[in-house]
C-alpha cells in the first residue's frame, strides 16, 4: 500500500504530467487519507500506543494531526 502511495506521489509531481491528471491524484491521496483518518478515529487505544506515536513523529519529523 505505500508503494502505491509513493508512486502516486511521484506522478502527481512529474513534469509530464498535467494538471488535469496530477489534481485527479491529488484528490485520491486526500481520500485514502480521509478513509485512514476515520478508521483511526473509531480504533481503541493500546498500551504501549501513545509512546510509540511520540517516537514515530520524532522519527518522521511529523505531529499527528
């Protein structure tokens, strides 16, 4: 699944792309992350959750939104 995300990523910036295709992209991205969001959202919590959230932002230089 993230392979397919890179590559979606990597389309949606190519110069040989126009913007017709790489906003159609774009807008998928926004939908998966949408769909993760609200899977997340309605998940319980885990022991062990909050810290390996904290180191994971720490190594991807990135806050939970």
């Amino acid at each position: 699944m993230s392979w397919d995300i890179e590559m979606m990523g990597h389309e949606m910036r190519s110069p040989y792309n126009d913007g017709f295709t790489t906003f159609e992209i774009k807008k998928k991205l926004y939908e998966i992350k949408w769909a993760v969001d609200k899977q997340l959202e309605n998940s319980p919590n885990y022991v062990g959750e909050t810290e390996w959230l904290e180191e994971q932002e720490k190594n991807h230089g990135k806050k939970e939104n």
